[in-house]
C-alpha cells in the first residue's frame, strides 16, 4: 500500500508537470531551482558556522530547525487547495485503515523538491556538529527526528484541519496569505540580512533566554541533542532525543485520530455567514452612485474587488508597491524633496493597468449582460466609475502619505488632479482595450497564477504592453508640463490642475465612445471570447 | 424562427430551424445530449448569433433590434455561470437596475421572489456558496424579475429538489396563465409531458418532430415517442456480464 501511495504522489507530481503549459513549467522548473540555494545554503549555515562560532551553534539550530518545523507547518496549508495529494479526504472510499494510510502517505510525503531540500539542508548539521565516535549516530538520529518531526507534524496540522480548508472561505484566504506571505519572506530577508551584518557577539548573550525557551520545544529539544551529540554529552543527547521521539509520537497519534475521523464521519454542511441583506451599492457610496445600471456596475465591481480574493491581491499589491515607495523616501534622506508628492501618481497609472482587461473577471457570467440588453456605454462608465473610486483613494492616500514624510502638502491637491487626469486618459485607452482585446480570468481560487488555455496568451500580452505603452506617450504632455512648471515656477503647477483633468476627460470621453460604439453591436462576441468552452 | 443555423467549425450544431410558437404556450424542446438544444436558445435569446437564419419574438427581430428584443424576454441559462460573489438580494438588484427597472420596484419585487422561491433566508449569502440547486432558483428569480412576457428555460428542473420544483411548476404554471410564454428545454420526459401544450424533438441540430404534446406522443408516452424517434442504442447489454459477480 505504502508503494501504491508513493508512486500516486510521483504520478502527480509527473502529470502536473505533464498538465502545464511551456512556461509554467519553466516556473516550475525555476523553483525548483529556487528550492537549491536554499537547500545548500541551509547545509553550509549549519556545516560551517558551528566551527567558526561555537557559541553560535545551539542558537542557530534551535533557529533552523523550528524555522524548519514551522515552514513545513504553514506551507503545505497554503498549496493544499492546489496539490491533490494532500487532500486526506479524496482517499475516503478507498477501503484502507489509518495504519496503512498513515504509513503510506508519511513515505509519499519524503517525496518532492521540499522533503529533498530539507534532507540537504539537514545534512549540514551532520557535517557541522558530527565527529566520530559514539556520539555520531545520535547526531544523525537526531536530524532523522527533526526530518520526521516536519513530515508527521506538517500533516497531523494538515489532517485536523483538512475539512476547514476545503471551504470557499479558506481558500480564499489562503490566495491572499500566499501573497502576503511571499511579500513577506522577501521584506524579511532583506531586514533579516541587514541586521545580521549588525549582530555583535555581545547580542548573542542577550538572546540566551530564548535559547532556553526554543530548547524545550520539540525542534529545540532535537537541535540540543543534536549539539549534546556532537560535543559528547551522550546521556544528556539521548534523553533529549527521546523527548523529540516522544512528540513524533503524539503528532503521529494525533494524524492517526484526524485521520479516522475524517474517513469515518460524515462532512459536515457547509457553514456560511449570511450577511444582513445590506444592498447592492456598498455603504459609503450609496448617495454618491447614481441608482441606474453605471451605479449598479460600479457597485458590483466594487464589491467584487473586496470580495474576490484574485481582485483583492492586485489591490493589495498595488497599495504594497506605494507603502514601499513611502517608506523608501523615509529612510533615505538625499531625495526628500517635497515635490515627491508627485510620484503618488504612478499610484494612479498602476491602478489603471488592472483595467486593461475589464471584462476578464466577469467571463461567462457577462450572459448577464448581454441579456439584459444592457447599454455598453453605461456598463462602460460604471466601469470605470469604480476603478476611478479606487484609484482615485489610492492616489490620495499615497500623496496624503508621501506629504507627511516630505512635508510637501502643498502639492497634494496637483497630485490629485494630475493623477484623476492621468487615470481617465488611461481608462479611455483600457475601453478600447477591454472590449477589443477581452480574454476570461479563471475563477480558480486554487492558484492565483493560473491562466485560462485561450492560446492567446502571447496576442494579449503584446496587446497589454502596446496599450501601456499608448498610455505612456499620452502622459508625456501632462510631465512635460509638470517638469516644465517645476523647473520654471512651482506656483504655475496650479494652472496644470484644470488642464490635466481637461486633457484626461477628453482622452477618456474618445477611448468610451470607441470601445462603446464597437461594443454596442458585439455584445455575443465580446461574451464568446468570455466564455472558455463553446455551447455545443 | 426561421432556416436558424449555427456551425462551430466543421461541426453543424443546429442546422436549419423552422419553428412557430404561439402566445401563452408552454413549450418543451427535448432532446439528447449535442442534439443543438442550448445553441438554438443561445441563438433566440441574443447570446449566440447564428450563421443564418431568423428570430421574431413578440414581432421584434431579435438580431435587428436587440435591444428591444431583450425587455420583452427572461432567461435561465444552462450553464450557470453568475457574478456569485454578489449575494442573492445583490444579484437580483442588479439585474433589475441593468434592465433600468426603478430601485423600489426591483427591491419590492426581489423579495417577493427570495420569499416564493424559498430563498429569503439565504438572501445575504453570497451565490458562490449557494447550492446548485439555490443557483437555479435565484438565476429564475433574476430571469422572472422584470416579468417578461417571453421566457426561456435551460434545464430549469435540473438538480432542484421535489419540493422547490412543485414550487416553480406552480409559478410557471400560473405565469402562462396571465399570457406569458415558456419555453424550456428538459431532458424530464414526464415532466415536459405534464407540463407542456406543444413540444419539439430535436436530433443531431434538426427539428425532428413538432407540434401539440398529444398529437406528437400520438397515443405513447413521450418517453417511447421520443425514443422511437430519435432511436435507441442497445449496446452494452451483453458485455458487461460481469457486473453480477461480486468482489470479495
């Protein structure tokens, strides 16, 4: 059974290959490689820096192994809508036992890029800490514990918490954690490498209540046997040793009972929060929207931008990629000029190129308005009514931001209007756009990289750069004007507000009315290019 | 309708309907699975537009004047594919402010359907965790909201339990009563067959056989008439014999 398991889990991984396209498996292939430096940098971190720094080496495997334990932990909680193999449940009506099945998928579980990098990673223990004698097979011993700790503990969490994470709510969280979480390992890294080049030996000392504290974990407790082992405390190691053996058995006796109760009972009935019928139009921009069909469509795209966890990632990136900006300019002190209130407005250009393809998240479901004999010049405007709301709000907050640090409150109103005119002319160029060159977004809240197979892909994306760049070139007057006006007399800038918003209404006013009048009499094609399978 | 064609490629998926139906009828198109039964009701409602062909409803041509066309029509499509991160009340007031309904009307009208369809409970959850069943209800009640006097009907009794599906029948019913017309496509033999005053057979994209449901049973059931029509295949009954020995 353990065979059938493994080969299952090496079929999957095959086939996924199999399954994707060129470039996502080049993807695949990259993190694969991606999974290498990490793997080899683990094994030198932990071969090296114990006989450079003695003093270091408990700290720094307590460090690794819980970073370990606990990676292995949170990862698997963020694939397991997309890795099949980790789904307990899917192998409910097979009739097999827990101690097959526990047996089994422990095996699968040692096969793939992770359990491959941590084993290396883990070798490096072995070379930093062992020395022949007695006390290399506790060593050894103890990085197998640490490896079976990650294993068993990774899918213990994942079993107890299987059923949870197969509902909507969970998944779509989970796209937005992915995102947040990747965003965050990379800020940690760099602040993690500044403050290493920091770290004094006398910091080490400072730490040594943690030590004491992580030690009594159950990865602690496998990293001190390990050092215990290596230094020849073989009586201290073994007990040690069997205090992480011990916690292996509970983990493993927790997935047993998780296990048997997710093959044996029933699922239970989706639960979902029904929310007090509140209206379509959210709260704050009830009176401002008006109560026709633009309104009702700028009030679903905007509740749709909170609700769907693809829309709410590009929106939280966006505002990621202006806090970044923010905080770039706070700590460097050379360019903190108050003028800088003015690169708010790649805040409003970036929010504009979500508009690129309007349509895309509306996909089959655009039946909805095709029937309604919708007017596609108001469904349009609506449109762009909700991406003005945002990125309107996202430029104010940036500029208001931006004005803080560099004290630049004057120039917050001209960003404002630059950057409204900056997003119309650009929402006029993404009209055109949207309706000419539409394409569906999968609904799959499984991968957030997922790519509908419209075999378009190459077409759209030369579409999508060559109206980036046609937006581009028609903000070059406006930062003409605005370089000129800085170069020349700052007060003048307040002479661009009115035009920048005249220049851009005007641009967006041609773009509506082109995409409009192709839409008006192409409503079933728009809605066939929309929908990823023909009616048959 | 008239000479409606439709091909996708190389495939003819309807090829060529004539088609008369008359004011307040209850109409069932049946049909086997590829006979070109949703093409055809893409193609009337303005989803789909044919190669060829024409379609009148209620006198307006519907690929002429879309727009006017579509006021006068609800429809539920097969495949349900809604905005489903709106919750239900959202949905309906959606459609009917897509359709320039006023908002009262729309609000007034939306929870009288969510009430009917046994949905008021259910009227703040979003669609998305809406059962399959739940999506047919609110897709009806969003297709019913501005009381077309044409309705078309993809599948509408598909995965929806005894008790909603009573309800719906009711509804219709008393919808074709006031004048309306329905026209819905099934696989339900015996329901099209209770349901319907005139009923169409389709096979292969062709029209094989229309007219009032008795006259085209002609003293079977509609079941045996549309078999015999359409043709059965009786393969499989010899080689799976071994699906009476059991496994250990």
């Amino acid at each position: 059974m353990a065979g059938h398991l493994v080969g299952l889990r090496l079929a999957l991984l095959r086939n996924g290959l199999r399954r994707s396209s060129w470039p996502q498996q080049v993807g695949l292939a990259l993190g694969a490689l991606a999974g290498l430096p990490l793997a080899f940098g683990g094994f030198l971190l932990l071969a090296l820096v114990p006989r450079a720094e003695p003093r270091a080496g408990l700290l720094l495997v307590e460090a690794v192994f819980l970073l370990l334990f606990l990676g292995w932990g949170l990862f698997p909680l963020l694939s397991f809508a997309g890795d099949a193999s980790l789904d307990p449940s899917r192998l409910a009506l097979l009739p097999l036992r827990p101690r097959e099945l526990v047996t089994g998928l422990s095996l699968a579980a040692c096969v793939g890029v992770a359990p491959l990098c941590t084993l290396v990673a883990l070798g490096g223990a072995v070379v930093g800490f062992g020395s022949l004698g007695p006390g290399l097979l506790l060593v050894v011993a103890a990085v197998l514990v640490q490896f079976a700790l990650c294993i068993v503990g990774s899918r213990a969490l994942l079993t107890a918490l299987s059923r949870q994470l197969r509902s909507r709510r969970a998944r779509d969280l989970v796209i937005v954690l992915v995102s947040v979480v990747a965003l965050g390992f990379n800020l940690a890294l760099q602040v993690g490498a500044r403050l290493a080049e920091r770290l004094e030996r006398s910091d080490l000392e400072a730490l040594r209540p943690a030590v004491r504290v992580l030690g009594w974990l159950p990865p602690g407790l496998a990293a001190r046997a390990l050092v215990d082992g290596g230094e020849g405390r073989l009586l201290a190691a073994t007990a040690e040793l069997a205090g992480a053996a011990l916690a292996v058995l509970a983990l493993g006796w927790w997935w047993w009972r998780s296990l048997e109760r997710v093959l044996t009972t029933a699922e239970p009935p989706a639960r979902s929060r029904a929310r007090q019928p509140a209206g379509l139009f959210p709260r704050p921009l009830r009176r401002l929207l008006p109560a026709d069909q633009r309104g009702a469509v700028a009030a679903k795209e905007l509740r749709y931008l909170a609700r769907h966890p693809r829309l709410r990632v590009a929106w939280v990136i966006s505002c990621l990629l202006g806090l970044a900006l923010v905080v770039f300019l706070a700590v460097s002190d050379g360019i903190r000029h108050p003028w800088m209130v003015l690169a708010s407005l790649t805040m409003a250009f970036l929010a504009a190129q979500n508009s690129l393809n309007q349509y895309g998240f509306d996909g089959a479901a655009y039946w909805t308005q095709v029937v309604a004999g919708a007017d596609p010049r108001g469904d349009l405007v609506g449109r762009n009514l909700a991406s003005m709301v945002t990125g309107v709000l996202t430029t104010a907050v940036l500029a208001v931001a931006l004005a803080a640090v560099t004290g630049g409150w004057l120039y917050v109103p001209v960003a404002l209007c630059l950057g409204a005119g900056v997003l119309a002319l650009s929402l006029g160029v993404a009209d055109v756009v949207s309706v000419r060159f539409a394409y569906p977004l999968p609904d799959d809240a499984t991968n957030l990289w997922a790519v509908q197979g419209t075999g378009q892909g190459c077409l759209v994306g030369v579409v999508q750069l060559l109206a980036f760049a046609v937006q581009g070139v028609l903000v070059l007057p406006l930062a003409a004007v605005v370089v000129a006006g800085l170069a020349a007399w700052t007060p003048a800038l307040v002479l661009v507000c009115p035009l920048a918003i005249a220049y851009g209404v005007f641009l967006w006013r041609v773009g509506l009315g082109l995409g409009a009048s192709w839409l008006t009499g192409h409503q079933p094609e728009l809605l066939a290019a929309l929908s990823p399978r023909r009616p048959a | 309708m008239r000479g409606l064609r439709k091909a996708f490629g190389s495939k003819v998926a309807v090829g060529g309907i004539d088609l008369d139906i008359p004011h307040g009828c209850f109409f069932g198109l049946v049909g086997p699975n590829g006979a070109g039964k949703t093409t055809t009701l893409g193609m009337v409602t303005g989803l789909l537009r044919p190669d060829a062909g024409l379609v009148l409803i209620d006198g307006v041509e519907v690929w002429r004047d879309p727009v006017t066309a579509k006021r006068r029509i609800g429809v539920l499509p097969e495949d349900l594919r809604l905005f489903d991160r709106l919750t239900g009340a959202e949905l309906l007031t959606y459609n009917g402010l897509l359709r320039g309904m006023a908002a009262g009307v729309v609000e007034a009208r939306a929870r009288e359907l969510l009430d009917v369809l046994g949905l008021a409970d259910a009227a703040g959850t979003l669609v998305v965790d809406y059962s399959h069943g739940m999506r047919k209800k609110i897709a009806l009640a969003a297709a019913l909201l501005h009381a077309p006097r044409v309705l078309f009907l993809d599948e509408p009794f598909e995965a929806i339990d005894p008790v909603s599906a009573r309800t719906i029948r009711g509804l219709l019913e008393r919808y074709t009563a006031g004048g309306a017309t329905v026209v819905f496509s099934s696989h339900v033999m015996e329901l099209v067959e209770r349901l319907c005053d005139r009923v169409g057979i389709m096979h292969l994209g062709r029209l094989i056989a229309e007219g009032p449901t008795d006259q085209v049973r002609a003293g079977r059931s509609l079941e045996d008439a549309f078999v015999d029509l359409v043709g059965a295949s009786h393969a499989g009954a010899e080689e799976l014999g071994w699906l009476g020995t059991w496994s250990a």
